[in-house]
C-alpha cells in the first residue's frame, strides 16, 4: 500500500470510530436501551434538557441530539436535567457495568489505553474480560473510544471559536418602542464560516469621551463587534488590535456617528443600546446568555443565577458570570444589568465603578 493509500486507510478507521460511537449511542436513545444508563447522556438542543438513555420522554430528532460522558458535561454545555429520567441523579449499576463506566470515565481522563491492564487488575478482572466486557457494553471497542474522544475534543475546540453572524435586527436603531413591543431581538448565528479573528474583514471603529471613561466601538457591516470602556484610547484600540488581529481596523467617525448617538445616550441611561445589531463571536452558550441580557430592560437588573434560570441552565451559575465577563461589547450587550443574588454589584470587565456609574444612571434616567 501506498504511504498516501494507508495514510488515508488510517483516517477512514478514525473517523468509523467516532460515527460508531455516536451511532451507538443514537440506537440505544432509539431503543430506549436503559442497558447504557451510566455510560452517556444525551442532551436535546430543542428542549434545553439532557436525558439518560432509555427516558420515556418523547424520542428527539437526531440533528438536535448532543452526546455527553457525564451529567457534569452536559450541564456545563448549558443543558438541564430531564426531570422523567432525573440523569442527574446516581443509578444503582450493577458491578460489570459499573466497571465499564468507571473505565470510561477514566478514559476520558486519558490520552492511551496502555495501562488497562492495570486498572482491570484493580477491579478484580483480566483484561481481556474487561476490554470484551467494554465493547459490549459501549458498542465500540476501547481504542474506538479514546479515537472518538480525541475527535470530539478537536470538534469542541473548534466550536469555541466559532464565529456567529448577525442578525440586522427589525427594531429600528433608536426604536425603543419596537424593541419593548417585541423583545429583545434574537442573536442570530450562522455556523458555516470561520471568521478567525475578523480575518479578511473591515472593521470601522469610532470613540467618544464620556464621563465614565472612554468609549471606543467598533463595527462590521453586520452590526456593532465590539465596545470597550477604559481610562484612555491608545489602550482600548490596541485591545481591538488584539481582538481582531486579521481584520483592517479603519477610524471611521463619520460613518459611525449613529452609533455614538446611541452609545452616549446609553451612557447617560437615556437610550438603551441593546437594540443595535451585533455581530459577535462566541460559544453557543455565550450567545444564549449574551441574548438573555439583551432581554433585561434598562433600568433593571437579574442576579448571575437568575440568568441561568432564563436560559435554562440553572446549575450553570459560575459559567454565565464566565460569559458576563467575557462580553466584548458593552452597553450594546448589557452585562452590567446583572447583579449578584444579595444586591451586591459582583464583577464588571470594564470596572466596578463604571458599572455602578451605569446602572445609577439608568435608575435615574428615563431608562428607555
Ligand atoms: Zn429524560
């Protein structure tokens, strides 16, 4: 065989081992086969809710079907708990099959298989019982399984730089009218191109003073990418140097200056400024917290888990204060109207005191 032929031979076997493993999977969600409790959770994008295998609930479409290792990972995906099958809480297994979860879960911890051995020796089997027990269990074998990790982290890895289009909303940009009469428009999100770091792309920014520090904003031809509060300019546009490292940064006053009418009236919480298009990059549980926030009117706030409650991720807590934090656009994405549960202000990325000065204003102002 050719270097190139088994090269591609080599590949081929991947990639069956990654289709295996979810084909498994997918036939035991199918036939409700509740011999696989333990070994993965399935999570159903429709719904919000992750299951274990052989839930009785009505059987999802395979395109909205997400698999998971452990309840733990589906949770952090921002998936909730069915509360039919309650995967989150411990099934009694008997010992072989726990045997397999154990291994399983070891395996994930893993980057090779080579001491098997001595982990079915812990566990009182040869290893050839437990590698034979192992494939029945799981329907691929070992190696299958750590080649299907290994893919799916290289897919996840992937997914976190995913870009995300934009929507060019309805509501008109000063329209605030529109924007209570419907809600918060929806981000929108168009899987399909990978933007890495605005590469090709032309990005206009703008600034204005303000008296909570400088603002500099920046927009593709899709909607506003970018808006960072700091002390001085030099500093913010190096920051979106960094953030757009591909891209062609252009000082373009004129063409934005419907967007620093925007921007400073938000300032001053007379206009609020979740109404504009964006066009940002995120994972598709930062998008969904980021259109939770755009959904909070001026004027109020929701405590961090109140948050996770609306998106319907309640233990996910922590992981919406990461994409609070992580909010590249400010005002235009609200991430000051969150709050902690006891009133406290918690954290801001673009410091406490301009987060006070913003919420103070909006309380004062007309906060529409
Ligand atoms: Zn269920």
């Amino acid at each position: 065989m050719s270097e190139n032929g088994m090269h591609r031979a080599q590949l081929a076997r991947r990639l069956r081992g990654v289709d295996d493993l979810s084909a498994t999977r997918w036939r035991a969600v199918e036939e409700r086969d509740v011999t696989m409790v333990g070994v993965f959770v399935y999570a159903v994008s429709s719904t919000g809710v992750y299951c274990k295998p052989g839930c009785g609930s009505r059987r999802p479409l395979r395109r909205n079907v997400e698999f998971f290792a452990t309840p733990g990972d589906a949770v952090s995906s921002g998936y909730r708990a069915c509360r039919k099958c309650r995967p989150d809480q411990n099934d009694v297994l008997s010992p072989s099959l726990a045997s397999v979860v154990s291994l399983c879960r070891w395996l994930e911890e893993v980057v090779d298989d080579r001491d098997v051995a001595a982990f079915a020796a812990e566990l009182g089997y040869s290893e050839r019982h437990l590698r034979r027990r192992f494939s029945e269990v799981v329907g691929v074998p070992i190696s299958g399984y750590l080649r299907a990790l290994q893919a799916e982290r290289a897919r996840k890895a992937l997914h976190a730089r995913a870009p995300v289009t934009t929507a060019i909303y309805e509501a008109g940009y000063g329209s605030n009218r529109a924007f209570y009469e419907h809600g918060a428009p929806r981000l929108g999100m168009t899987p399909g191109t990978y933007r890495a770091g605005g590469r090709g792309e032309r990005i206009a920014f703008t600034s204005l003073s303000t008296p909570i520090g400088v603002v500099v904003a920046a927009s593709t031809v899709r909607g506003v990418c970018a808006v960072h509060i700091g002390p001085d300019e030099a500093s913010l546009e190096a920051s979106l140097v960094t953030e757009f490292p591909h891209a062609t940064l252009e000082r373009d006053d004129e063409g934005l200056a419907w967007l620093i009418g925007v921007l400073a009236g938000a300032v001053r919480g007379e206009t609020n400024a979740a109404v504009l298009p964006l066009d940002l990059e995120g994972t598709a549980f930062q998008m969904r917290v980021w259109e939770a926030l755009r959904a909070i009117p001026a004027g109020h706030t929701l405590s961090y888990s109140e948050v996770a409650v609306k998106i319907g991720a309640p233990g996910a807590v922590r992981a919406v204060g990461s994409a609070c934090g992580a909010n590249p656009a400010a005002l235009v994405v609200p991430c000051h109207r969150v709050v902690r549960l006891d009133g406290s202000l918690g954290g801001y990325r673009w410091g406490i005191a301009v987060k006070q000065a913003l919420l103070d204003a909006e309380a004062g102002g007309r906060g529409t």
